[in-house]
C-alpha cells in the first residue's frame, strides 16, 4: 500500500501538432526521424503503472485520474525487471541488477548471452556498475560450422557454413565440381575464382575450356575494374597440335585442318602453306611471283602496244594475262575478294583490252593489227567504190595510202551556180538541197527561201534568192509605192522577179511618190487644222457644240459655247445644257449645282455620318450600326437603310426601337449590346451575359459532385430571357461516402442510414457488431471527412455550444482505412460527431468487449487469436502495433521511426507485421489498430455528486471518460491492454495522442 500525490504537466497539443522535418507517411510530432526528443510521450513514464485515482493537469483544460492508494496495480510485478520500467511500482527503476553479469552487462540494454551459437558467451563489466556505461562482450568461441563474421558478439556467431568442416580451406577454388559453395566460409561463394584467365573457369564459374587437337587458353575482353563474365570472356585457341591448323579461328572446333606445307602460296591449285585456302583465296597469293605483274598478248604489233597492256593473275590454277579492268568486277565466287587481283575474273569491261595474236583483223590505219609483224597489209577496208555519179560528178575506187583510205579517180562536186547543170550533184538542177534533207509535195512544207524541187525541200544556187531593184531609203514617217524584187534562176539564167518601179515625178502628202527618198510639197502638220498631225486629220468636221483648232500636231478643244457642258458618251460634243455654276458645292437638293453632270452627287467628304441623320450613337460599334449602314440622297432628301432588324423606326428617329430581344446584337444602335439583358438581376428576365453559373444555382438543392459549370446566354427557345448553361452532370453519380462530398447529388453531404436524404445512397461506415450485444463499433480509428494518408483533414467536432474559443465546424466522423485518424479532440467533440452520425461516443465496456475478441478472454488486440494474451516479440516477432518505439519502416539506417501511423496501416518497410493490429474477430471485420496508434476516448461515469452525465448525453463537464489501448509514444504493451484503465479524463480533455471511434445501438450500414 502507498499514498503518494504526483503532479505532472502534460505536453501542450496545440505546440505540437503536425511537428515539421517528418518525411515518413506517419504523423510525428517531436520525435522524427529516430532522433531523441521531449514531445509524444504522454503515457511514456505512467503506461503499466497505477490505475485510475489521482488527478493530473493536461494543459488544456482536461485531467488525468490516478489512485492515490490501495493494493499493489494491476500490471506491477513482485521482482524489478533489467528493462528501463519501474516494474514492481516502487518509485525506482531497475533497483538492485547485478551489471557484471553477462544477462546485462553494464546496462539492461547489453545482454552478452542475446547472440546465438556462442560457447561460453562472458562479460568483462565497466569501471562503475551504474547501468550507464556498457561493459564488453566476449566468448570462447563459435559452435561447430558457425561463424563470426561481423565481429560482433551482441548477434552472435551469425553465420551457418558446413563446406569448411576442418578450417583448412582458406579460398574457394570454383571448377565444375566447386562452384555455388562457400568453401572457405568466409560468407562470400566464389569470390576467389579467375573467371578471367582459368581455363577451369572461363567467363563464370565451372566453364571449362578444351581444344581439339591442340591446348586452349582463356581470354578476356574486360576493362579495368570490369568483372570478367560470359559476354566479355571465351575460350580461345593456344596452340595446335603438329599436323593440325585452326583455320576458321573457332576454340568450338579446335585445331579442326590437317595438312602438309609444302611453302609459301603460289598458283598451282595447292594450298600451300596450309591455312585452308587455295590459290586466289589466299591473300598470300598476291604475293606470288608473277601475280599482279604488267604483261601483253603478243610481242609484236598492237599485241605488245602499252594501249593493250594487262595484268597477270591466277586463272583456274594457271597464270594468264587478263584485262587491267577486270579487277574492278564483282567475282562470282562467294569464296574469292569482291574485287582485285585475285576475283578470279579476266576479262574486263573498259580499256586498255589485252589482244592476242590473230584476235584482230588488219585495217588501213597504219598498225599491225594482227600482230604478224606487217603494217597494213592486206586491209580489209580498202579496194571499195567511192565519189558519186549523179549531175557532174563521176566515182573512183579507195585505196590505204600511209595508214589512211584515199578516194582515187573521182569527180568531185562543186557550188552549184544559175547555169542549168547540177554542179554539186544533190540531184537538183540549179539548187541546193537543204541539209538534212525534208520531203515535201508543195512549197508550203519548206522554210526561209527554199522551194519543193524533185519532192525535196532545196535553196536557190549560188548567188540565187537576194534583192533585186532596191529603191532609195522612204523618208522617216512617210510611205512609198515602190518595193524591190527578189533575184530568181529562171529558165537557167538569173531574174529579178516582184519588183514595183515609181509610176509620178510630184510627191503627197506623206507620200514618196517619185521614190527618190526625199518628200517635197508638204502642209504644215503643227498648226493646219485640217492636216493636224497628221495628213487628212480634220478637226473642224467634230461634231457637237465644241470649238476646235490645232496645236503641236493635236487636235485641242477650246471648250464649249455657253450654256452647254460635256455629259454624254460622245466625248466633248457639248450636248447638255446647264443653268449651274462649274465649280459649286454640291448639296442633297435635286439640282445640279455645279455642273459636273450628275445631281445630287454629293462628295463622301460633305456626305453625314448615321449619327447626325439616322440617329445612331456615337458609343455604338456594332457594324450594323456603322459601317453597314447606307446613308443616300434620295429625292434631294437624306435617308437610312439599316440591315435587317437594326433600328426599326421611320425617319428620321430610325433608332428608337428598344433592345428587348437577346442576340448578342445591339439592335438600336445605342453603343450597348443586349442592354436589356445587361442588368445584375436574376430571375425570368435575365441576368449578366456571359456571367459564370452553376446547375445548382437559385436552386434549393445542391447538385453536389454533380454540378456543372456554365454562362448565362441568350434563350434560344425565349429571346426575352437569358439562361444558363450549366446542366446537372447526372453520370458522376457516385455512392455516398464519408468525404465531405454529396457523391449521390442528392443536395446532402455524407449523410447516414439514419437520415439518408432524397437519394436512396448513404455512407455506409465499416463496423462491427460487439459479440450478440446488439452494439457496432467503427473498426477503424475515427477520421476527418476528406483525411488522407499525409493530411488528417480540418474541422472540429463541435455541432452545438462550442466553446468561446472555438466555432461549430460540425464535422462528421468516418471510419476508413488508411487515412490519418482524428486525433487532439475532445471527449465532448467526439460525442457531438458521434451523435451527429446517428451514433454515440463508445462506452469502456464496449470498447473492453471489442478488444477481448470473440473468446472474451484476450487481454492484447492482436491478430491471430493465439497471440492475445502475450505481448508482441519486438523487433521482429508478430504482433507489431505501434506501440512505443516501434520502427515501422523497418529500416535501420535513418533509427527510430516512432509517430502516428494512417489507420490499419499496410505501407512502409515492415509492413506484413502490422496486419496483425487488429483485435481477431475471424474474419476480415475485425477491430484495427484497437491497441496502439491513438489512444482512444471511451465514456466510463459520473465524478462523484453528479447526475448530469449520461451514455446519451456524454458532454457534461462531470462526464469522465477512460483513455483506452495505448497510443504511438505507450512505453509498454501493458499500457495499451484490453484491461489497462489507468488514465481518466474529463469532457475538456484534449491532447495530441488521443482519438476516438463511435459506437451505434442499431446496424448503421
């Protein structure tokens, strides 16, 4: 029994929410990142300890109850544990351990005897057994076939290997039979082996390399520091056996050719020098005497010529001397270079060609083409006819004179001249057939002076078809009747044929008449009005009532006589009379005042615009009422025409009509489109054009997710009104859910079974009925509508008489998983969010009764059943909620990863153990995160003298509540029990590790 008072002061909430330097997806607050702080731990040094009784102050308003007497706790030990905990609830922590031992050598946390196959593990303590300073660990040594490879005794000998039975082997050696193992157990497996140059161990472990008739070696094609592998490694040949050659360079075959040398390779169909190939398949040939030497056909005549010159190769086992060109062929033998010496090929395509003796036959050319030492003899071109026989020409016969033909005792043709003989022997008497020849049946088919003669086109003989009786030059300007003849060969003899000789002695007016090119006996053109300009151009015959002279060789009109203007088709014939003044201004007034010919013929500079004589405005910019607008004189009066529909009014008020009509036109040109439809009104008459707007708006419901988005246009179906847009996006329709949203569209956000709204959808929350005891509880941690895995959401849970400090928000609570649950709330808040979800905040033996499981007899909400009753095995055992320090991405290298978790979390590294978070129920419904995570708020009584707290009504000052299943920062899992009571607090009770659920009297889904 003990009497103790201890006055503690809680962490303040409201300074450490949502802590900043947290990168991980839980909640931490002043513990991020494994690094030590001082915030998070509200139950850290009171969890397992004493049960409800004393009272602490929260900083917020709230109190925790503890006992301030009585029997030893429920959850305290008889004996103190090495543990950090003040096990037996004296007051001391880890009184009276014996630090030397190896269980806990110089602090609890050092235990010599936790590393696994050590023989004879011991502990050498520190200077000073406080439990502060750790001693050091040693052992004799390793069980048979374990290992200490890390050097570090608190794991122990960690590592199996059986391959080193005697400790002998100090490699691993690898081969066909040795690799995969760890022969030296030294925890690596074929670290030793040369896969770079064993031929055991070729490019991986256990690739042997073997050669036929011969002995391999192992080559690799790796870069420094490049691990030697399959791709980059292969065996090769080292050296054939005597008698064999590795021919195609491929180890898959060995030495695969057996053959006898004999010497280099020559061409003789023999592989010589036994490297598998033969003759112009060796490369070696092209060294060969004689192959690719200059050579000829013959010795004598064009044979032995340089223009015939060849090049030696080897033919069909033979030397023979082939054209130069026949290199640049493509060989036909796949076997044999493409090109070249040694193609196989002889004969080319271009010169020089290499000739044989005989190969040619003799021509007069001055060559021995035959190449039997004699220059043309016996020519086969010579001894023909040649010349002609036709007109005056006679033939002879060719004869080879010094290499070249020679036409003897012929007749050769000369110019043909007007003589009556074809002197040029075309066949043509007199005349020239043109070259090259064209047939024709008449003179039409020929051009320039050529004539049809004989049915051939033919020019006229030499000195034929030039100009004949030429008069003098015409003076410039004038004419004259004379021409010149054309000189033709007539009959044999020449004439001058189409001459005109002058027939006057008296020239005319601009006339040569006596074809002495000169004019005489001519009027004066400048000034003669009958002559004016030119000769015979009278200008006193013009008709009309103009007066005309001449002046400069032109006709000029001197205007017209009085009283009479120039108006019609007929230029300058005076034909209107006029009573105007040339010159005038011009007025809309039926006249023509300034006797231009045209009345009314008001300039656009004098013409009025449509706001000074149709009314329009001077603000209006609609084209209709501007540009479109056609402002005419009309009977010496001004009128308006408007395009169809703009002002409607007779003149001259055209423009009085309202705008009553929505068209996105300004029908009364008054600078305003639609201006009736322009008003910030909202009803049958219309509203702002172009203004955004909603489905829902001026509606009494809310279209929710549903609603669409518009303008306000013009009625196409009420050109009085304007409408908007927007219609209802009916197809987003979704079911209700708990996310602050009308998913259904029903004008109801997140309602319930209990007040479902107009659509038959509502959030349907995840529970489960507590064993037959008619009561369903959320299986989650209670959530902020919209919560998500980072974000916990905003809002209160206030729904009527807040505190001063605060507004009703009137949040809803959800149950969902993987989401951040509603923490630092209030019991009364929870209570209002609770009753506003057609439910009630859960009593402690509702909450106790979830936790116990099916069995009623689990005192850990953990999953499976089988492990409710014990604690988790930490670090790495099952259960793993998060309780206390618990590392839930399971990673070492950035410590500790301690905070508030999403609900029924499954993510980071160690995720497969927090499945089991759960009180085990047998099934998938089961009651998550039910110890650990949050605290969570349950009702447990009235303080003493008090009846104003009740389950329905829980928001009484005098309501206490019991803070139940431990939180993140719990210390011990006997903190977190099904039947651990410790803390009570009031209805005012706030603090950042502390969430709730709701409870329900009737199935809520």
């Amino acid at each position: 029994m003990r009497s103790q008072v201890w006055s503690v002061l809680l962490l303040a909430c409201a300074g450490l929410m949502g802590a900043a330097g947290c990168t991980t997806e839980s909640y931490c607050f002043s513990d991020c990142e494994g690094q030590p702080g001082s915030g998070g731990s509200s139950g850290s040094r009171w969890d397992g300890g004493d049960p409800d009784g004393m009272v602490f102050d929260s900083g917020t308003g709230g109190i925790i109850i503890i006992p301030d007497s009585g029997p030893l706790p429920d959850g305290c030990l008889d004996q103190e544990l090495c543990n950090g905990i003040d096990d037996n609830c004296n007051g001391e922590i880890d009184e009276g351990i014996d630090y030397s031992r190896p269980q806990h050598c110089g602090t609890c946390a050092n235990d010599c005897t936790r590393g696994g196959n050590l023989v004879n593990p011991t502990c050498d303590p520190p200077s000073v057994l406080d439990g502060t300073q750790a001693g050091t660990c040693r052992y004799e040594r390793c069980a048979d076939d374990f290992y200490d490879l890390d050097g570090d005794p608190s794991n122990g000998c960690e590592y199996y290997c059986i391959h080193n039975p005697n400790g002998t082997n100090t490699t691993d050696p690898g081969g066909v039979n040795g690799c995969g193992k760890d022969d030296d157990c030294d925890g690596q497996i074929d670290e030793d082996v040369d896969t770079c140059g064993d031929v055991e161990n070729c490019g991986r472990c256990g690739k042997r390399c073997v050669i036929a008739n011969g002995t391999a070696r192992c080559a690799s094609s790796a870069g420094s520091g490049e691990s030697c592998t399959e791709a980059n490694t292969r065996c090769e040949v080292d050296q054939c056996d005597p008698g064999f050659y590795d021919v195609d360079g491929s180890p898959d075959n060995g030495c695969e050719y057996q053959c006898t040398p004999t010497g280099p390779e020559v061409c003789d169909g023999v592989d010589n020098d036994c490297d598998g190939r033969i003759d112009n398949v060796d490369a070696d040939l092209e060294n060969a005497p004689g192959v690719g030497e200059d050579c000829f056909g013959g010795t004598q005549g064009v044979c032995a010529s340089s223009a015939h010159r060849g090049i030696r190769k080897c033919i069909g086992g033979a030397l023979r001397c082939c054209d130069v060109s026949s290199n640049a062929k493509t060989a036909t033998n796949p076997n044999l270079p493409a090109t070249g010496v040694r193609n196989g090929i002889c004969d080319g395509d271009t010169a020089p060609f290499v000739v044989t003796p005989g190969e040619l036959q003799e021509t007069c050319n001055g060559l021995d083409d035959d190449c039997n030492g004699q220059v043309d003899d016996q020519t086969i071109d010579s001894g023909a006819t040649c010349g002609s026989s036709v007109g005056s020409c006679s033939v002879g016969t060719l004869q080879c004179e010094l290499g070249t033909l020679q036409c003897r005792g012929a007749t050769a043709p000369t110019a043909d001249v007007c003589n009556g003989r074809d002197d040029n022997c075309d066949g043509v008497i007199d005349g020239v057939v043109v070259t090259p020849a064209v047939p024709c049946t008449t003179d039409a088919a020929c051009s320039g002076s050529a004539r049809c003669i004989n049915n051939l086109c033919t020019l006229p003989a030499q000195g034929m078809g030039v100009a004949c009786d030429v008069p003098p030059a015409t003076p410039p300007g004038a004419t004259s009747p004379c021409r010149a003849g054309v000189l033709q060969c007539l009959g044999g003899s020449p004439t001058c044929v189409g001459s005109i000789r002058p027939t006057t002695s008296v020239d005319t007016c601009g006339v040569d008449a006596n074809c002495d090119g000169t004019l005489s006996n001519q009027p004066d053109l400048q000034n003669d009005p009958r002559n004016c300009g030119s000769c015979g151009n009278d200008c006193t015959a013009r008709p009309g009532n103009g007066a005309w002279g001449c002046s400069a060789g032109a006709c000029v009109f001197n205007g017209c006589r009085p009283g009479f203007i120039e108006c019609g088709g007929a230029a300058n014939d005076c034909e209107t009379p006029c009573s105007g003044s040339p010159g005038a201004t011009e007025i809309c007034n039926g006249i023509d005042d300034n006797c231009d010919c045209q009345v009314d013929n008001v300039l656009p500079a004098n013409r009025p615009s449509p706001t000074q004589v149709c009314g329009v405005s001077t603000a209006a910019t609609d084209p209709s009422c501007t540009t479109g607008v056609n402002v005419a004189c009309n009977a010496g009066a001004w009128r308006c025409t408007f395009p169809s529909g703009y002002c409607t009014g007779t003149a001259p008020n055209y423009c009085t009509n309202p705008d009553n009509t929505c068209n996105n036109r300004d029908d009364n040109c008054n600078g305003t489109i639609d201006d009736d439809f322009q008003l910030a009104v909202v009803g049958p008459s219309g509203n702002y054009l172009g203004k955004a707007c909603n489905s829902d708006d001026n509606l009494p419901i809310s279209h929710g997710v549903c609603q669409g988005q518009g303008t306000y246009q013009c009625n196409p179906t009420n050109p009085a009104q304007t409408r908007c847009t927007a219609t209802k996006q009916t197809h987003l329709a979704s079911p209700e859910l708990c996310d602050g949203k009308d998913n259904d569209c029903d004008g109801d956000v997140d309602e319930t079974k209990f007040a479902p709204g107009s659509e038959p959808s509502y959030v349907v929350p995840a529970v489960r009925q507590i064993a037959s005891t008619g009561v369903f509880m959320y299986m989650y941690e209670a959530s902020r509508p919209g919560a998500t895995a980072t974000n916990p959401g905003q809002g209160n849970g206030w729904h009527s008489n807040p505190p001063s400090t605060d507004t009703a928000d009137e949040t809803l609570a959800c149950s969902v998983p993987g989401v951040v649950p509603w923490f630092n709330v209030t019991p009364s808040e929870a209570a209002q969010t609770c009753a506003a979800v057609g439910g009630r905040l859960c009593e402690l033996s509702d909450w106790q009764r979830a936790c116990r499981g099916p069995s009623n007899t689990c005192t850990r909400g953990y999953a499976p059943a089988a492990a409710c009753t014990s604690n988790g095995n930490y670090p790495q055992g099952n259960p793993h909620c998060n309780i206390g320090l618990y590392d839930w991405d399971g990673n070492a290298s950035n410590g500790i990863t301690d905070g508030l978790l999403p609900t029924a979390y499954t993510g980071g590294g160690a995720s497969p153990t927090l499945t089991n978070c759960r009180a085990d129920w047998s099934g998938n419904d089961d009651y998550f995160d039910i110890m650990g995570n949050l605290r969570e708020i349950t009702w447990n009584r009235t303080s003493p003298g008090s009846n104003g707290c009740t389950p329905e009504n829980p928001t009484d000052p005098n309501c206490l509540f019991s803070l139940m299943g431990g939180a993140f920062n719990t210390q011990s899992e006997d903190g977190a029990a099904c039947g651990f009571t410790f803390y009570t607090v009031n209805s005012q009770f706030k603090l950042f590790d502390v969430g709730f659920r709701c409870c329900f009297d009737s199935n809520p889904q």
